[in-house]
C-alpha cells in the first residue's frame, strides 16, 4: 500500500470510529422494508431447530440476522432495541472483550440468541507467535484448552447454553490461512464441549441463499 492509500485510510478509519453520524435509522429501514416484503426474521439458533426439525421451506423467505459484537457494545445495544421494537429476534455474539451480561441476558429472555465470538486460535497465535498453519495444529491442544476454559466460563457466569458459536476473523488468521474455526474440527472435542454448530458449517450455511454483510467507510 502506497503513502497516499495508507494516509486515505487511516483518515477513513478515524472519520469513521469518531465523526460519522449514527446510521442506525438505515437499519431500521433494512428491517421495516424486509417486513413489509413478506419476510420472516429468524435468529441463527431459531433457524437451526429447523434445519434440525427438517422444516425449512425453500420458497419462504427468511432473513436470519447475525450480530458479530467485535468493537461497540453501545451499538449492538441500540440494534437490539431497534430489533425488539419491530418484534423482531436477532442473533448476537460476543467477544471476550465485548462482553456485556447484562445485556446478553437480556436479548436471551427476550426471545434472541447471545453466544460466544471466539478467537483462541488468534490469541494463542499472537502470544506464541506462531507463523505458519502447521505451528497452529501442532498448538492446537493449548488452543482448545483455552477455547474449553473460555467458554466454560462464559457459560458459568451467564446460564445461557451457548451451543452455538461464531467464529471471530482476525488480521493473523488472514495471515496464517488459519480461521479460528480450526479448533472444532475435531468433532469429538465438539461433542465434549457440547457445540452442536459454527455458524459457517456447512450444514448451516447450505440453506443460505444470499449473504450481505456491510463493509466500513466509505463504501458501505
């Protein structure tokens, strides 16, 4: 990356962690215009129990709604209203350094889903600093230990049962060809841990027909 792109970027970056105006009155709109279009929103947990039950229909139309709470709990709190006020029960998963229980509860009484974003595979990258994919497997018993105490005590302090999770996307995953998902390709470390799905397994992600995601400042 050039000098210019460099700078452009790190101008984009900080317009938009500190001066861009709220843009939550175009989700809200995203939502009312998906209902208004005949669509039925579904967290990620309550769309599984019907993948689970064999009761998905391949001509209604679905959103599933997918929260990854990497940066600002503030805005995922102000999402969830949003959502709560339209009726309306999205999925929201939480990094160890966006942890909010209060409001994981919350969403979790209220008919949602809160869980885990997890990133051991990162973490353990980083602290060791691993450099190759092979370094990642030969860590991965340390990385799965990690993964086993986090989301052990996650699920202590919380009650919720958080069986299924989401994988975080890290610059050192990027790097390492090595996503986080890693870790549970071991099904029987699965089973121990009683993760019945990551969000991109493919028994999940076969039933989605279009993805959108937004993208940060400025090409949204």
């Amino acid at each position: 990356m050039d000098t210019h792109k460099k700078l452009s970027a790190i101008c984009h970056r900080i317009y938009s962690d500190f001066f861009m105006p709220s843009r939550l009155d175009e989700y809200r709109l995203i939502l009312e215009r998906a209902l208004e279009h005949g669509y039925q929103v579904y967290s990620i947990a309550r769309f599984w129990e019907d993948i689970k039950a064999n009761n998905v229909e391949p001509e209604a139309k679905r959103l599933i709604l997918r929260h990854d709470i990497d940066t600002d709990v503030s805005c995922a709190r102000a999402m969830w209203v949003i959502e709560r006020s339209l009726n309306i029960f999205g999925s929201y998963y939480f990094r160890l350094s966006t942890l909010d229980y209060p409001l994981m509860l919350e969403i979790a009484k209220e008919g949602g889903e809160a869980s885990y974003h997890f990133e051991e595979v990162a973490t353990v990258a980083k602290q060791k600093g691993l450099r190759t994919k092979e370094q990642v497997y030969r860590e991965m018993p340390s990385i799965q230990e990690l993964f086993r105490y986090n989301l052990g005590q996650l699920r202590k302090k919380t009650g919720l049962p958080m069986q299924i999770v989401a994988s975080h996307g890290d610059f050192v995953n990027r790097r390492l060809a090595a996503p986080n998902w890693l870790l549970l390709e071991d099904y029987d470390f699965r089973r121990e841990m009683g993760v019945e799905l990551e969000v991109y397994d493919e028994a999940f992600m076969r039933y989605v027909t279009s993805r959108h995601a937004d993208t940060h400042y400025p090409k949204f």
